[in-house]
C-alpha cells in the first residue's frame, strides 16, 4: 500500500465493527480494488449483522380501530393523569359517588384547552381533560352576600356636640393635670403627701361612681307580666321608676312595738367561726317555723284593725314595695278598701314570697322552661336554703327567750 498515499483523498473508506468480534476488518477501495490485510478473517456478513423482530400487530378483521379490549383489563377504571397536574382534592369516594361525580363533572364542566392556560377557576385542572373529576372549582353562593353601605354617615349636631365637649373635657383635665404637678413642684413634702392622697381618693371616688353609673344605666330584660292586664281595666295613674326614686316621704315617728308574740331561739356562735377549711354541711329542718299569710289572713292583724291604725301589711309586702325601683322580675300586690282602712294583699299560689337569685345581675338566669337554672327553679332552691339555714344556725333544744304573749299560729 506504499505509494498509495497522496491517492486516499479521492477514494472511500468504509470501517464496520463488530462488539462480539475479536478483531477489526478494514476496507479500503482504491480504483476500484480492494485491498486487505492477510491476518484478518472474514466472517460471514449476516452473523455480523443486527437483528430486526417485527412487532406483533391486533388486526381488527370486524371494523376500523383497535380490537376488544382483553379480558384482564376488561372493567377495569383508568385515569388519564401526567405527573406534572396539581393535586386540587384528594377524597375516597365509593363507586356509585365516583360515577355519579363524573357524570356531572362531564355534564357540567367543558372548558376549552386554550382557556385553561389564562383561567385562574382551573388552576387545579388536569391538561388531559379527565382529571377534572377530582380538581377544585371555587363555586360561589350569591344567597350568602349581603349589599353593605360603606357611605360615610353624616353627623347629626348631636353627635357633633357631644364629641366636642368630650374633646374639650380632655383637654381640661390634662390641664388640670398639669397645674397640679406644677403645684406640687412647690409645697413641702408633707404638703405633697397630702396632696397625694387627696387625688387618690379622688380618683378612687370617680372610679366608683362610674362603675355604679355604668350598673345603673344598663338595661334590664322584663320577664313575663305576673297578671294579665285587661283591656277593660281603667288606669288611675302610671308612675315609672325614675319619678318613683325622686318621691320622699314626709317625717314620721319612731316606731312603737304594739304586741310581740311566740318565742325566739338563740344564736349559736359557733357559725362565726366557719371558714372555707372549717366548712358545716347544710342540713335539712324537719319542723314548720315560718308561716306564710297575707295580711287579712293575720288574726293579729284582723284584731288589730279594729280598734286601731288605717294601713296595714306584712313585712314580705312591705319590703317589696320599699325596694320596688330596684326590682327587674314583675309582681303585682291587691290593696282593699274597708271603710277607711287600707290592705295590701298578695295573691294566692304566687312566687310572691320566694327569694329571687340574681335578679339584678348583668346576666340574669334565663327561662329554659324545667332547666335548672331557671328563675323559678333558683328562687325555689335559695328560699329552701334560706329556711334551712336560719334554723340549723340555732341553738335548738335549749333556752328559750319568751315574749309576752303565745305564738297565734301554734295550735
């Protein structure tokens, strides 16, 4: 091959390897000819050659398409997915809830592929179309928005008014303020403490008298009217509470006791010693101590009447009506006219004479029917409460104090 040099730029070169070959076989064509090496062995060209296997084809002799699906795939539910789709929700769902929500999705939704790319409501959204069963769609409910006006409301004068004398009242205590620390820069230190202490007391008062203010306006909630008023029934005169508290009365006379009768047990001094760690148990008291009458049921009050006095009632009418501006529960007292004699009466099978629990409260019991935090439920408890513990706090058994004349409803 010497010589044959300058010749190789006008002929071609054709290399073939063989990977499971030892050796390599090289070609050169020069003019037509062909030379090779006389230490390389042919082998035969179709050993050497790859190997194509045809794939096998489904013909579908029946119709155009792909056959019958086969039978181990047969009924079986598929899912175009892509792993680049957002996960919008994840929710197990039984087979009838997955038909049923496809059914609808395809129903529903059918959105345009070139839509899906600018929509925001199909962010979540499968780009094969079928994921759409399990993407979320934000739908809204008109029923739930309510017209808001965000105007800015005009101030009555008013309003306007109050807000300036609030400002200018600010304004005349911070300069107050500032005169009294300037005072104070010059007394002597014990003109300072007492300076000191006279505006503490004076704080301590404003805030007390606020918070009284404060109870004092909140509104109470009427329960239920303990009478039915008619319509036929002729009003003589309606005094509110406001014009009730501003009414005094006239001066009168100490009081005369006229008749004392029964007897009284003393007090044992032992309950003053009761504390949180040295607690009684409440116990129940077997006896009748306390009779409950009206007043033309007192066979004191009925002797008493006939020879003297004009007004009567009991004590339990009596101090109802005394504490009447401060009551929130309706009540309802019967006044009769005997010639020139005055009764106050209470009527029978009333809640009269229980004792109401938190009736001035700032939140009252509410009526729940036979709840036990009921207001007739919590009357009936603290007046059985009241019965049993003023009799359990006396020394029964022993001494007795004895006025002049016998207890009238002691048979």
């Amino acid at each position: 091959m010497t010589g044959t040099t300058s010749r190789f730029y006008d002929t071609l070169r054709f290399c073939f390897r063989r990977r499971s070959a030892k050796c390599c076989a090289k070609y050169f064509w020069i003019e037509g000819l062909l030379y090779l090496p006389t230490s390389i062995k042919i082998k035969d060209p179709i050993e050497i050659m790859a190997k194509f296997d045809a794939p096998v084809i489904q013909d579908n002799p029946s119709g155009w398409g792909p056959c019958a699906v086969p039978e181990k795939f047969k009924d079986m539910p598929y899912q175009p997915f892509s792993k680049g789709d957002r996960l919008g929700e994840f929710k197990w769902l039984t087979r009838l809830e997955l038909l049923t929500k496809i059914r609808d999705t395809q129903v529903s939704l059918s959105p345009q592929p070139q839509d899906l790319q600018f929509s925001k409501s199909h962010k979540y959204s499968s780009q094969f179309g079928g994921g759409n069963q399990h993407a979320y769609f934000h739908e809204e409910d008109e029923t739930s928005f309510q017209l808001v006006d965000t105007a800015k409301t005009q101030k009555t004068a008013d309003q306007r008014n109050r807000m300036r004398f609030a400002q200018r009242n600010v304004r005349r205590d911070k300069d107050r303020r500032n005169m009294t620390q300037f005072n104070l820069q010059t007394l002597p230190k014990s003109a300072k403490q007492k300076e000191r202490d006279r505006m503490r007391l004076r704080k301590k008062f404003q805030k007390q008298f606020g918070v009284r203010l404060k109870r004092d306006q909140k509104s109470q909630a009427c329960g239920a009217d303990s009478v039915e008023v008619r319509s036929d029934w002729e009003v003589n005169e309606e005094v509110d509470f406001p014009r009730l508290m501003k009414m005094r009365c006239m001066e009168v006379a100490d009081p005369v006791d006229i008749e004392c009768r029964g007897a009284l047990e003393y007090y044992d001094k032992a309950f003053d010693r009761v504390t949180a760690r040295n607690e009684r148990s409440l116990r129940s008291v077997k006896r009748i101590v306390h009779t409950v009458t009206t007043t033309t049921d007192d066979p004191v009050i009925r002797k008493l009447a006939k020879t003297q006095g004009n007004v009567f009632a009991t004590d339990t009418i009596l101090a109802t009506l005394m504490c009447c501006t401060r009551s929130v529960n309706s009540w309802d007292i019967i006044v009769q006219r005997v010639g020139n004699k005055l009764f106050f009466d209470k009527r029978d099978n009333s809640d009269f004479d229980l004792l109401t629990v938190s009736e001035t409260a700032n939140e009252p019991p509410q009526d729940e029917g036979n709840s036990f935090n009921s207001p007739r439920n919590l009357a009936m408890e603290a007046t059985y409460i009241n019965h049993n513990f003023s009799q359990q706090c006396l020394r029964t058994g022993g001494e007795r104090h004895k006025f002049p004349n016998p207890n009238p409803f002691v048979e």
